[in-house]
C-alpha cells in the first residue's frame, strides 16, 4: 500500500504573508488623500476666479461635505482591503492531503569511451544528457532513476522524485568515472531488474526502462534478462545515438585539449558507428519504441507522449499542514466599502436658495 506522511503543523498563532511586497502600496493611500485634498482646493480656487459669492453659494447650495468625506473614507478603506488581501494574509491553520501518482522510469545511459564521439554535436555524451535534462522537465510527480553502464554497471541515481538532486548528480556523469571502457547490456539489465524489485509494486505505477547508448555491445548477450524485465512488466524503450557513418574516438588530455584519437592494438584509429539493430532489438521485445538522437532535430520528443500514455499509479498520500488563507473576507469587505464610495450621496436636495435666487432675478427684471 502507498505509504501515508504527515509535516509537522505551524504555529496557529502565527500569521504569515502570501505576498508580502504588496504591502508596500499601501504607501500610495496617503498620497491619494493627499491628491484629492489638493484636487478640491484647486476646484474652490477656480469656481471662486469665475463666480461671484453668491452665485458660487447656490452652485452648490446641494453639495453635502459629510457625505463626500464619507465617500472618500470608504475609498480609502476599499483600497487598504484590496492591498491587504492581494498581500494574501495566513492566519490559523489548514490540512491538505496531497496524493503523489506517477510511474517508475529508470534510464540506462551508456557511459563508454565511445561516447565521447562527436558525431553527434556537442558530443553524444552531451547530447545525451541534455535530452534527459528535457525529459525531466516533462515529468511531474513520477520518479527517476539513472544506471550508468559500460562493461560493469552502477546506480548514479536510485529511484527519486527530487529532480534537483537528480540533476546534479546527472551533471558530474561523464565517461572518465567507470573503470572500463566497454559496453554490457546485460549488465545494465541486471542492475535495472536489482532497482525495480526494490519499490513497491502495489502502485500499479508502470515501470519503464529507457536505453540510451550507441548500441555497440561488447559484453555477452543479453535476451535472458531483457526476458526477466519483460516478465515483471517492465516496457523497455531505446534511444540510439550517433551515425551509422561513425567517426573516430577523440582522446583528451588533463587540460581537457584533443590528444589523438583511440587505437586497436594494431595502431588503427577505431571507427564508432549508430548499432541501430541492437537498439531497435531491445524496445521491440519490450514493447516499447525506438528512436534515434542526432545533431538538430533528432531528439526523443516522441517518447515524452508516450510516458503520457502509461499508467500512473499512487505512491503516497502526505497531509500537509499550512497556514490558512484569509483574504476572501477582506474582498469581500474591500467590494462592500468600494460599493459604498460609488453610491453613497454627496448631494442633498435642497431647493429654497435657488428658488429665491430666481424670484430675486424676476424682480430685478
């Protein structure tokens, strides 16, 4: 069964903030009392350049000082209710359960000297690695593992779902870390079924195995245990890399500057070359798919769709202890106050002044 975590609760008592940068324009309320104050000064200025007092007077004989105060308090109090709930205020707290599906994917990269050839830009080896780095940009919750291989076979990376980690260790793999040069498949295979019988399999998660490599093997055959990985309901995809044209080893010095190239025991510069058939051998026994990795467009793009398609099981469901959003309360109150500065009244209705304001002119007429 998926396993079942808990982190440890917050303070109850303790508020935190969402965005506590908005905070800071709360700094513009005063700035725009200060515009409006200003902005009715300059009003009374003008009207009093245009109109005589008394005229003035009856303009606006209507005009309700309390209620304009009123009006721009609540403006005021709106726009301190929106700051403070964009700032997204954290008081008490609340239990979340977050369940992590996903699917077991391990990569089996091929750490060769072979590897080092530059058929494939900037190498393959790079190359490689930038792919899988695409890869696990693409995942989301299902875990990874990387066995590298050459005649022997290690686990860089056990199963996780720690991609940063993942990420560093895939960044200092290079071909100088294994003892030997060749290339096992059976080997890798071997390590790949060790890695998948240690996790769980009540998930119903699928398991996968991705090779990549330039499919040389020097090591013996491999069919008895791509047989026990197929059995398990492991699907094996492969990813080719390099040209069938082939291009000789480069040899580099301590200072990373090209020494040679690598030589048979009969002094002949070695030709690597794509072994498709090999690669091509492995995903149509396992079910999966093969593809091919080269310079530009030649990528794994495909593979990443048909994860997609898999099966995704439970690993684990962790209750989460956070603290409780509160700003809902404070939209609310921020819209009532904004409602209340567009509707309430600044005028009242008061007619006497302009009435014998009329029946003085009539006379005078």
């Amino acid at each position: 069964m998926p396993h079942r975590k808990r982190n440890e609760n917050p303070d109850k008592s303790e508020m935190t903030w969402e965005n506590s940068e908005y905070l800071w324009f709360l700094l513009l309320l005063p700035l725009l009392a200060l515009f409006h104050y200003g902005y009715r000064r300059y009003s009374l200025r003008k009207r009093a350049a245009l109109f005589d007092d008394r005229l003035s007077e009856i303009l606006v004989n209507n005009y309700w000082e309390t209620g304009d105060k009123i009006r721009l308090l609540s403006l005021l109090i709106a726009a301190l209710l929106f700051i403070v709930a964009l700032a997204g205020p954290k008081i008490g707290v609340e239990v979340r359960e977050v369940e992590r599906r996903g699917l077991n994917l391990m990569i089996a990269l091929d750490l060769s000297r072979s590897m080092n050839a530059e058929d494939v830009a900037p190498s393959r080896i790079q190359k490689a690695k930038f792919e899988i780095n695409r890869l696990i940009n693409r995942l989301q919750g299902d875990r990874i593992g990387l066995i590298v291989f050459t005649d022997e076979a290690f686990v860089q990376v056990p199963f996780t779902t720690d991609y940063a980690a993942f990420r560093m260790l895939l960044d200092i793999t290079n071909t100088d870390q294994m003892p030997s040069s060749g290339t096992n498949f059976r080997a890798a295979m071997r390590k790949a079924i060790e890695s998948f019988e240690s996790v769980e399999t009540q998930s119903q998660a699928s398991n996968v195995l991705l090779f990549i490599a330039d499919g040389e093997n020097h090591g013996p055959d491999f069919q008895s245990e791509m047989n026990r990985l197929i059995a398990s309901g492991v699907v094996l995809f492969s990813a080719g890399i390099g040209t069938a044209e082939g291009v000789p080893i480069p040899l580099y010095g301590a200072g990373g500057n090209l020494t040679g190239y690598h030589r048979d025991r009969s002094g002949n510069v070695v030709t690597t070359r794509l072994a498709s058939d090999t690669m091509r051998r492995i995903a149509n026994s396992g079910g999966g798919e093969y593809y091919e990795i080269r310079s530009g467009s030649d990528t794994i793009e495909p593979f990443f769709s048909k994860l997609d398609e898999l099966e995704r099981g439970e690993f684990s469901t962790q209750e989460f202890a956070d603290y409780k959003n509160q700003y809902q309360l404070l939209l609310l109150a921020g819209l009532l106050f904004f409602m209340i500065s567009l509707f309430f009244p600044d005028h009242l209705n008061r007619a006497k002044k302009i009435n014998q304001f009329k029946d003085d002119q009539g006379q005078q007429l």
